[in-house]
C-alpha cells in the first residue's frame, strides 16, 4: 500500500545534530557567487537559503519509509517555502523534523507536501522548509 | 531608496549572473546535493533534460541575492518562497548561462515588505511566483 492522504500528519523522529561552522557558511556563500558582509568574519550568518541544505538532510527520512514506498528518482521538487523565526547562525546546532502536510493522488502522480522545522537543541524555532513534490509512480 | 520611497511597483534592483559548470560543481559539494543531472550529460538526458541542469535551489538563492543586496542585513527576510517552473541548462563552456533576476515590491504592510522577483533565462521564466517579505525594520 503506496502513500496515501491518511499518511497526512505523520513526522519523522529528528535529524542529527548539525552544528553550523563559519568555514561551511563560507563555502555556502561562495557557491551561491555572494560577497555580503554578513556572510564573512568569525561568526557569520548563513545565507537564507542555507537551510534548505538541513531541510533536505531530513527527506531521507521520507523517502526511507518503507509503507510509503516513494522513490527520490521519480520525484520532482516542484516548489519551495521558508519562513524564518530569525536567521541561522555560526554555533547553531540544530535538527530537523519532518512532516506530511498533504497528499494528493491522481492516478500514478502523487502531490506530496511536507515541513521540516529546524530548531536549536533547546527547542528555539529558526526556519521551517516547505516543499512540495510530484511522484510518479512505476506501473506495477 | 529610503523607507518613504518604497512603494507597490519600487523596483529595487536587478542582477543578471553566468551560471557556469564550475559553479554546479561547487553548490553540489557546499549544498551536498549530488544529483548526477546537476554535473553528468548522460545522467540528464537520460532523464530526458537538454543536457546537465542547475541546482533549482542554486537559482532560487542566486534570485534572493536581488532582496539581500538592498535591504543589506539577510537576518531581514521573513519568508521567501517559488515554484520550479522550468529548468535552467547549463552548456559545458567557459560562458555558462545568464540568469536574470529583477526585483519588484508587490505589497507593503506595517511592518514588511513583499518584493516579487522575475527570474528569466533567454527571455523565459524558470521559476514561477517567486517572492520574499522582509521586516521593515531593516530597509535601507
């Protein structure tokens, strides 16, 4: 038995740890050809979008679910939200847990939404990644 | 721009920026999002793309460097959010790709500002609905 939208509500235990370094916010910055000042020095921020790098550590978790059966190569990353409760910071360690949002079944397309909410070990919010997805399903 | 001249049709900057090979192959190792379609011809085309494509999160954070540029302080995005609407090519040469991002303020509230941004790739959108609000608190 495949997704379906009474998997809607289901979250995935936390992703590891991640301790966000200066020399991987450099990296980022670099990547993305960004010279803004709040990305350098000894405790930069991280680059918005960055925290889709931690959103996405923790699809494993979807795509490892065995009662859903959901494969990443016949998937598509067809839109993307963040909301900041405030910036990701140099010395943040944080996790992430994943939730189904919505499914949508339309023959052999599956329209999956999901949230990962990355907070600090203390529990503070920092950024919640929404994506949605478009399975297509092999015929069986 | 001050606060007073920020209006509903400010457009409040615009960056075109060369997406290259090299670029791709630096945001897979800071992003460690590996795909093959991202640096591998035969990957993509297998999978029936024009050949290797970008990252869409490349090109999503690449757009939002038009709203850091101005407002300066990245900490004052809120939320920003688009749809992948078409993928960018990316030829191996030494050229690469342009991508342009134009920026435009679609709502100002109290205490935020909602800028649209207009991402094309010769002439065609490559992402849809692209937009970012911003705490008013950190405008120019």
């Amino acid at each position: 038995m495949p997704i379906t939208e009474n998997h809607v509500g289901r979250t995935y235990p936390p992703t590891e740890p991640y301790r966000v370094s200066a020399a991987k916010i450099a990296e980022f910055a670099a990547a993305l050809g960004d010279e803004n000042p709040a990305y350098a020095g000894e405790t930069p921020d991280a680059p918005p979008t960055f925290a889709a790098v931690l959103g996405a550590a923790a699809w494993d978790a979807l795509f490892a679910d065995p009662e859903l059966d959901l494969s990443l190569q016949r998937v598509v990353h067809a839109d993307q939200t963040f909301v900041w409760h405030r910036a990701l910071r140099t010395g943040d360690t944080v996790t992430g847990v994943l939730g189904i949002d919505k499914v949508r079944c339309r023959g052999a397309m599956e329209i999956v939404g999901v949230t990962v909410r990355l907070a600090t070990l203390d529990g503070e919010p920092v950024v919640d990644s929404s994506s949605t997805f478009v399975h297509t399903r092999a015929a069986s | 721009m001050s606060v007073a001249s920020v209006e509903v049709g400010t457009r409040i900057g615009e960056l075109t920026v060369s997406l290259t090979r090299a670029q791709l192959v630096r945001y897979a190792g800071a992003s460690t999002d590996f795909n093959p379609i991202h640096w591998s011809d035969r990957a993509a085309t297998a999978l029936g793309l024009d050949g290797v494509i970008a990252h869409g999160m490349l090109t999503m954070g690449t757009a939002l460097r038009v709203v850091t540029d101005w407002v300066g302080d990245p900490g004052a995005v809120r939320r920003y959010s688009c749809r992948f609407t078409r993928p960018v090519v990316v030829p191996d040469d030494d050229d690469g790709v342009e991508v342009r991002c134009v920026g435009t303020v679609s709502a100002v509230n109290e205490d935020s500002v909602t800028v649209t941004i207009e991402v094309t790739c010769a002439g065609e959108k490559v992402l849809g609905a692209v937009t970012a609000e911003v705490s008013r608190g950190a405008m120019p």
